[in-house]
C-alpha cells in the first residue's frame, strides 16, 4: 500500500473519495487485457489538468512512479502498473469541449469514449475516422497513447494522422500545449511524438483533433470464400487495382461461428473465411465501385458476394466484426491478441505459418484483422489456470511475431507494445536504435517515473551485468 503521507496528499488534491487503497479496490486495477497482473499502490481519479498535474507532482515528491489509464482495454499490459505506484484514472475527464465544423476540429478530454466522440459528431452531419473495434470502451486519451487504428484506417490512417494537439502533463508535473488547431505548428513535430508513446511521456489532459464529414453514402459487401488463401488473394487484387474500399476486414471460421453462436448476424458457418467490405463516397459512384470490387472478388474465387440491402444489415455485419473478440471468448477461457503487421501479398503464406505456429505448440489460433492493413490479429485461444498452455502461448506468439518480420513486416500494427512486446522490439531495433530510443524518453523523463517498464527491453550491458 502506497504511504500514508502520499494518500492523504492525493486526498487534499483530488478529495477523499477520489483515492482508492485498499486492497480489493487496488485489485481492480492490477490489470487490462493483457495476461501480466501488478497491483498499484494507489488509485487516482483526476477531472482537470490542474488535478493531474498536482497528482503527477506528489508522485515526483515520493519518488513514486505513475501509470495513466483510460478504458483499461488495451492488449499489451500498457496499464499495469508493472512497478507498482499511481494509477491515475482519466474516465472521469471525459467532456467533448469544442465542435468547430467550419473549421473541421473538435477539442475533447481524454476520458470520453470514440464512439462517445462519434455519437455525437454525427447529428451535426460530421466524424472522426479512427475507429477501434474497442471504440464502446476505449477512451481518446488511450487511442492517442498507442496510436490506435481500426476498421476505417485502411483508408484514413490511424490516430495520429488525425490528431492536431495536446494539452500534456510531463512527467514532472508541468503542462504543456504541443501543437493545435492550426496545421503545420513551427518546431518540432512532439504531438507526433507523443502519440504512441503509451504514457511513457507524460499525460494527455485535452485532444485536438481532426474532423470530416459524414460520407454521402455507403455500401457493405460480403465476400464469401472456401479458402484462405481465395481471401487473402483478393485483398491484394482490390489493392492492386487501385481501388481504396473504406474497411477491408477478414474474418476466418473460427471466429465466423463464434460471431454467430453469440451475435447471429447471419455470416456462412461453412466458409472458410470472409471479407467484410465497405466502399464510402459519392453517393453516384457507390454501385460502380461496389460491382467493380465484387467482380474483382468472384475472379480471385469468393464463392458468393453479398451486399447489406439496408442500414439495419449493414449495422448487423459491423456488430459481428465489432464483436468478434468478445464472441471469441465462448471458445476458450483466455486468449492472447497478437499485433504483427506483414506486406499484404504475403497475407497467404503468413497465415498458412501461423496455422503451422498452432499445430506446432498444440493450440487453436482463430483470425480476425484489418486485411487491407495486412494487420494480421492471430487470436491465441488458452487456458489461463494451466501453466504449461500459458507458456506455449507465449512462445507461439513471438513465433508469430518473428514470423511478421521475417517477411518484410512488423512486430505491431496498432496495439503498442506495452509489456507484452518489449522483447519482440529486438526482432526489428539494433541495440543502436534502442538505445537513441531510450534517450529521447529521458529526455522527457528523466526520473523514470511515467509508465516505467514498458515498451523497451532491458538494455543488453544490464543484462550482462546481471
Ligand atoms: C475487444 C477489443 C477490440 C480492440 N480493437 C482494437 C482495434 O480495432 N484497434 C486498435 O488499435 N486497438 C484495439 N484494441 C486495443 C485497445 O482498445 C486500444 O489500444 C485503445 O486505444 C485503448 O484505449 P483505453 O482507453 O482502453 O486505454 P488504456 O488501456 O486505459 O491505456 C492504454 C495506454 O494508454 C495510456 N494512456 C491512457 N490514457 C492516457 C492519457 N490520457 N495520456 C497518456 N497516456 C494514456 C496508458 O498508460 C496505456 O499505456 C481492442 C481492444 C479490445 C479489448
């Protein structure tokens, strides 16, 4: 439990109530979606920047470090606060600010939720692009800090193409504005820093970001196929053919009959895998480009293609991708997300291998992912009570990683690295890159007290000295 001194400092800034250490209570928060747990000393929930930057200064007077956290749903251990400290809760930081549509920005706290952001843009006829399947229970502050993607960014880039400023608390309690509401800001580019750096720099209290317009139309097909590799082939041709559908998402059997045992969104059971679509745009030129990409499909072997006839089937397809990860839970009590990326010509021979992966250790590996991307999600299915199935999951994954690289890609798509993927950053850093890495974060934070032990392997000269 965190010192009695620091408590009720925390209490005078934030108020009784807003303070939580006793141990079930703490226990809440010993972990997010990922499969590491570490209890926090102290729980935080902050309203202002003026709170988190008083929050963030008695962490510095204790010496005691702090981990930010929004919806708790990312998957590589971003909010476990891995060498114990403050957990400061942004949820309750959750109001929309600002909606300039002449301007096409919004200014939001971190706490609000995306979809919460896109409820209410969308009467006023307007949207923010990125979209994580998360986006019910992922907060803007949490996309901000990895950098999230979704369903729509084949298309429009990932958040940081869509973010324009920040409001920061660094991590020795200052505050800083990096960027704005006007494009191209003099001097470095730090609101791009700071976007992905999973709270290893400091705070966000407020977001400035990007806004479009609704599209005028959109259509969504289903591309139906007897085999993954049918699947995968098209991708590539659409790509190939110029053409920029808005979403490009594959879904194999697997994850089709879960989706279907819990949603029944009436997705095939036979298939071996499907291509969810959707073309955005001019509403004239909605037909052509949805007939160009289902003959595309038909050629490289999709069984049948289906379009959503109205908003009701369109809205019942997106909640079977939307769902997939929660429906994926009746298969199996645990599973771990893997977050690689790889060249989308190679989508094919990749997921042959990571079947060949599942065989090898003797577990299920169902895939759901941003084909478009090539953001390949292998689903890790386990069980979390057997030591043994926890340990071949863990090998089975940074097979895969090692996999992704092996083929011209990466080792994270969207989902940061957190703990899960500090040692997978080898696979594609030199000890070089590292360590300029790591410079830039003492730079920020030079006491190691933000989000300690995330993202970077233990450097190789401690290792040795160990
Ligand atoms: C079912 C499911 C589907 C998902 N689908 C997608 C997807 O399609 N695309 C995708 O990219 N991700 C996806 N994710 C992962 C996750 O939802 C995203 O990473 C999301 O952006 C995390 O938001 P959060 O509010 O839950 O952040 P948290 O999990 O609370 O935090 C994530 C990281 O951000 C830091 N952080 C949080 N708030 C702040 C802040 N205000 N300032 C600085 N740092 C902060 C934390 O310290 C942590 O390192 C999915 C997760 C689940 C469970």
């Amino acid at each position: 439990m965190a010192n009695k001194a620091l408590v009720l400092e925390l209490r005078q800034i934030v108020g009784r109530a807003n303070v939580l250490d006793n141990m079930v209570n703490l226990q809440l928060y010993q972990y997010d979606a990922y499969l590491e747990e570490h209890r926090p000393d102290a729980v935080v929930f902050v309203h202002s920047t003026e709170e988190v930057a008083q929050v963030v200064q008695a962490c510095n007077r204790h010496g005691l470090p702090f981990v930010p956290r929004g919806g708790g749903t990312n998957l590589s251990g971003g909010t476990i606060p891995f060498e114990g400290g403050v957990v400061i809760e942004m949820i309750h930081m959750n109001q929309l600010l600002e909606v300039d549509c002449s301007n096409l920005r919004a200014r939001v706290q971190p706490g609000l939720f995306n979809l919460e952001l896109g409820n209410a843009l969308a009467p006023l006829g307007y949207q923010f692009l990125p979209d994580p399947a998360s986006q019910k229970a992922a907060t803007l502050g949490g996309n901000v800090a990895e950098n999230s993607g979704g369903p729509h960014c084949f298309k429009y880039g990932v958040t940081t193409n869509h973010v324009l400023g920040l409001t920061v608390v660094l991590p020795d309690g200052q505050v800083v504005k990096l960027g704005g509401k006007a494009a191209d800001p003099p001097g470095y580019d730090l609101t791009g820093l700071f976007v992905g750096s999973e709270g290893t720099f400091g705070i966000c209290t407020e977001v400035v970001v990007k806004i479009v317009r609704l599209a005028e139309g959109v259509k969504t097909l289903l591309a139906i196929y007897d085999s993954i590799e049918a699947g995968s082939e098209s991708v590539s041709a659409i790509v190939a053919a110029g053409m920029v559908p808005a979403t490009l998402e594959m879904m194999d059997q697997l994850v089709i009959q879960a989706v279907e045992a819990s949603l029944h969104c009436g997705l095939p059971l036979d298939c071996a895998t499907v291509l969810l679509i959707e073309v955005d745009g001019l509403k004239d030129d909605l037909e052509l480009q949805a007939k160009a990409i289902e003959d595309l499909c038909m050629a490289h072997g999709a069984r049948e293609v289906r379009v959503a006839k109205d908003d009701a089937e369109r809205a019942l397809l997106w909640a079977g991708r939307r769902g997939a990860f929660g429906a994926v839970a009746r298969l199996a009590p645990s599973f771990l997300v893997c977050d690689g990326t790889v060249p989308r010509t190679t989508l094919p021979q990749v997921l042959r291998k990571v079947a060949e992966v599942g065989r090898k250790y003797d577990l299920r590996i169902p895939n759901v992912f941003h084909a478009g991307d090539g953001n390949l999600h292998p689903l890790i299915l386990f069980d979390w009570r057997d030591a043994d199935q926890k340990a071949r999951v863990l090998k089975a994954g940074m097979e895969i990683l090692e996999l992704c690289v092996a083929v011209g890609g990466t080792i994270s798509g969207e989902h940061g690295v957190g703990l899960e993927k500090m040692e997978a950053m080898r696979l594609v850093l030199s000890e070089a890159d590292l360590r300029s890495q790591r410079r830039v974060k003492q730079v920020f934070d030079p006491r190691n007290l933000a989000n300690p032990g995330k993202i970077f392997p233990v450097p190789e000269e401690v290792l040795c000295a160990r």
